[in-house]
C-alpha cells in the first residue's frame, strides 16, 4: 500500500500516535495475517529511514512481548531488535513497534548458526537470571506444560465422535490421548530433570521462522522475534527442536554450558542432553494443544494431520525419558473410545 490510503491505515494511526515525526510511512506492507495477529512492515519510519514492524495482537501477548523487550532484553548483554513502543487499540488488542531486523533466518543446520545460537542463548539465560525477581512474566515451568497437555487431551476427547472424522481419524486422535496419558504417568520424571535448572528468561518457540541473523561490521548477530510465549523458566524449551524426531539440540551445547556456568555452575553436556528431550516434549505438548483447539472447526483434518505428527514424536521422545518412561510404555493398554 502507497499514496493517500498510508495516511489512513490503521497502523499508521497507533504509529503516529507513538511517534509523530517523521511522520507518515512511505508504504505500508502486509506481512502476515494469523488466527491472533496481523503484522505490518512501515517503510522509512524507523531510525535513519529503516523499516519498522507493527504487529497487531491481543493484549495480553502484547504486554508480554513489551515486558521481555524493555524489563529484560534491554538490560543484558545481548543483541535484540530496537523496541519502538506499544499502543493500546481497543477491544483487547495493541499495536507494536519493533525494528525490522531483515529477512535472514536462523538454519540449525549451520554449525556457525548453531554457534551464534548458543552463545547468544547461553549470554541470556546467565544473565537474565537475576532479573526474575524484578520482571512480571508468565511461568514456563514444567506445569505450564503439563496444562498444556490437559488442555490438548480433554479437546481431542471432546471430538472423538466427530462424525465428519473417518476410522483413521480417530485412531491418530486415539494415539495421542494415549501418549499423553502414558507422558502423564511419568511426569515426576520430568520434574525431577527440571528440579535442580535454575530458572530464567525463556522463549518458548525459537525457530528458524522466529529467530533472524544480520551482519554486523563485527560479525553476525542473532536476533530472535516473536517473544508472546516467553516467560520464566527451565531453559528445555530453547535448546529444542520445533519438530522432527532427531533428539539433537538446536544449538552447539559445549559452547551453550560455557557461557551458562554463571548462572548453572557445573551445568555439563550429558544434563543438557536430557534437558534437550523435555524441552522436544514441552514443545509437542504446546503443539498438540494449539493443533487440537482446530478439531472445532467443520474440517478438521487439517488439525488431524498436525496431530498424527506429533502423536509419533511425543512417543519417541516419552521413551527417551528413560527406563521408567520404557516400562511404562510397554505396559499400558491402547486408549478407550470416548
């Protein structure tokens, strides 16, 4: 969008709202349109005429992000993108601003990328530790996740019976009830992985669609995006993978322990081999939570075939628990319909 119809957008309003001068974009440019939220480029608005972002999102993510960006990134040694501001829209939703940090994204299948990563993550959990204390976020520990698989189960039972699902529907709607409750069963294991992980600023969803790197004249510098599942606690969840059923972390993990030492004194590659492992299953979990609120809608076989994904993952990775996870896995019943 260019000419006249800038000056009316409704971004460009919050925007000027923020920062009356210099005044209008050049463009306006849509960038995404997601189930809760819109996001924008603005054009020649931002410091020495760089793009800016405006993302649309309800409010209780938004305050969020805002929180992350100005309470924390901007108090720890780490590269992040230039926070601009959050203006409140009505209806429960605000705008933010943030600095357009370009189009490059973060490949774990780089080894310089996934050593950027692990300093970069490594620098931010040591030093954001601290600041829990201080900075209102939600709570990412391990019960964050375990509703997030109750969530996820009781929706999946509540459309078992969908008529518009066929046989083999509801076998993968089955399967994933079933390796929920098995993950239930076993879920002091998991806290007992988590119980001695100091908390600190996390993430929650890095991906490469989350996390961009730019050139800078001393180097690379990672940059990650998207901040509305933060909150605090055990670090499992960044040093995972998004999906696929390898067990190997997004990040170099030597290079993560080093720079971890100060705030994980003793912290070694084996215990955050099994970190990596809960934070692959609190992943799924938020996975199999998100795909099943689609269930509702008429054609669900959409969410169907996100959920019989996971349904294999949250098995292999259940069992990487451990012994107890194994035995657990051998002895239990195929779930009952309904």
């Amino acid at each position: 969008m260019s000419g006249p119809a800038v000056a009316a957008h409704r971004a460009v309003d919050a925007w000027r709202s923020l920062r009356p001068r210099p005044g209008v974009p050049e463009g306006v440019e849509l960038l995404a349109r997601r189930p809760h939220s819109t996001i924008y480029r603005l054009t020649g608005v931002g410091r020495d005429g760089a793009p800016v972002i405006a993302k649309l999102s309800p409010s209780s993510t938004a305050t969020i992000e805002r929180a992350v960006y100005q309470e924390v990134l901007a108090r720890v040694p780490v590269s992040a993108p230039r926070f601009y501001g959050l203006v409140a829209e009505g209806d429960g939703q605000d705008w933010l601003f943030v600095e357009d940090v370009g189009t490059e994204r973060f490949s774990p299948e780089s080894p310089a990328h996934r050593t950027l990563a692990a300093q970069w993550l490594g620098r931010l959990h040591a030093t954001a530790a601290p600041l829990a204390a201080t900075t209102r976020l939600p709570d990412r520990g391990p019960g964050h996740y375990l509703r997030h698989l109750r969530t996820g189960r009781r929706m999946i039972v509540d459309h078992l019976h969908d008529p518009t699902l066929s046989a083999d529907d509801r076998e993968v709607l089955l399967g994933v009830r079933r390796q929920c409750d098995l993950l239930e069963s076993v879920w002091d294991e998991v806290e007992r992985i988590c119980a001695d992980v100091p908390p600190t600023l996390v993430h929650g969803d890095l991906r490469p669609k989350n996390v961009r790197v730019r050139a800078t004249g001393r180097g690379s510098a990672l940059l990650p995006i998207d901040w509305e599942t933060a909150g605090w606690g055990v670090p499992a969840a960044d040093l995972a993978p998004s999906r696929g059923l390898a067990l190997q972390s997004q990040v170099d993990l030597e290079v993560y322990a080093a720079r971890a030492q100060e705030y994980w004194p003793g912290v070694d590659t084996a215990t955050l081999c099994r970190l990596v492992t809960v934070g692959g299953l609190f992943r799924r979990l938020a996975a199999v939570d998100w795909a099943s609120h689609g269930l509702v809608h008429p054609w669900p076989q959409k969410s169907v075939a996100q959920l019989r994904v996971y349904k294999d993952e949250l098995g292999q990775l259940t069992r990487s628990l451990g012994p107890a996870a194994e035995a657990a896995s051998a002895l239990r019943p195929p779930a009952a319909p309904g």
